[in-house]
C-alpha cells in the first residue's frame, strides 16, 4: 500500500518517517471526510481526504508518491 511504500522509501532515504497530521474532520456523523497532510524531509505538505484517517492518509501518500514519481 501506498503508506508503506512511503515509510519505506523515507526510512532508506532520510532514516525518519512521514509525518501525518490530522487538520480537520467535517461531514455528518455517519458520512465523516477527513483532511490530513503527510510531509517528509524536503518536501511541502501534501494533502489528502477521505472517509477515514487510514483512507485519508493512504490518499496523501499516493499523492507524495506521485509528486516524487518513484
């Protein structure tokens, strides 16, 4: 999965891992959408949403994986 393969490029490159932060939850009860950033060491924040926090960062971290095409 996409958090995985994150982690693991982070841990080989920079030796830390990405870091996750949870900005807001908005919807209804029963429909919640998360917005969460993931950032590593000398890149911006990048955003992501979901249903989930899991889903959510899945989605930032596909996101980061596209932005650094590896």
């Amino acid at each position: 999965d996409a958090k995985t393969k994150l982690q693991e490029y982070c841990l080989k490159k920079y030796k830390t891992l990405p870091k996750y932060e949870t900005l807001e939850k908005s919807g209804p009860h029963h429909n919640p959408i998360f917005k969460v950033t993931v950032q590593i060491p000398q890149t911006k924040k990048i955003f992501g949403s979901g249903n989930s926090i899991k889903n959510a960062q899945q989605n930032a971290a596909k996101k980061i994986i596209n932005f650094l095409e590896f």
